[in-house]
C-alpha cells in the first residue's frame, strides 16, 4: 500500500519501487493521450503494480527548418 511518504520519495527520485525501493520495476507500454504520458508498471520482487503518469513539463532542441520563403530576412 503506498503511503503518502513514499509516493513522494518515488515522485522525487523517480526509480525503484514504490512499495518496496527494489530496483525490479519492469512497464508496459507508453500510451499517449495529449500531453499526458501514461505507462503501465509493476515490480519483480514484491507484486506492486501501479500507473505512472507523466505529463509534458519543457521543450528543448526546438528547431525549424528553413523553407523556401527566404524573402522576409535579409
Ligand atoms: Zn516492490
């Protein structure tokens, strides 16, 4: 059962279980719905399944290509 502590701690550290602290965490696959991410997971070693849900926080690496509109800048 998770507790309010530990959800935390796994929010904050983002790996192992959130039940037990096993690295024994094997997912499902990442289904998609707008900018929510979720992903289906469960641990080896004590039988704990849960959902992660991620959700966009950033973008990087933004680029555009140049296209052939090159009038506009000089
Ligand atoms: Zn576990």
């Amino acid at each position: 059962m998770e507790t309010p502590k530990r959800l935390s701690m796994y929010l904050e550290q983002g790996d192992g279980c959130c039940n037990c602290h096993e690295y024994s965490i094997e997912g499902g696959p990442f289904e998609q719905d707008s900018i929510t991410v979720t992903q289906d997971v469960w641990c080896t070693a004590c039988g704990a399944e849960w959902t992660n849900v991620f959700k966009l926080v950033s973008i990087k690496n933004f680029k555009i290509e140049d296209t052939e509109n090159e009038a506009g800048e000089d």
